[in-house]
C-alpha cells in the first residue's frame, strides 16, 4: 500500500480497509507478491487480453 498504508485516521483507512474496499470494485488484490504474476495471468485471460 506504500507510505499511504501507514495514515490511519480515525481508526479507519488500514490495510485490511484499502484491500476490502478495492475488492469491492472487482480490483485484483495480490495478498503476496508471489501471487502477483499468476493473478495477473488469470485476469488477463478473463478480460480477453490473452
């Protein structure tokens, strides 16, 4: 989430939150970076790109 990650206001707005809300408008969230390349592949697939 880089350096934005580390703001939390108001005990809103930490990761668990940022990962949630981008879930929710169908962004594909690695939860490691040895997911990342598998992920991209099958979303690649899904949209018809490959």
């Amino acid at each position: 989430m880089g350096h934005a990650g580390a703001i939390i206001a108001g005990g809103k707005g930490g990761a668990e939150d940022k990962i949630r809300a981008l879930e929710d408008v169908n962004v594909v969230v690695s939860k490691s970076p040895a997911q990342l390349g598998v992920l991209m592949q099958n979303a690649m697939k899904e949209n018809g790109l490959i």
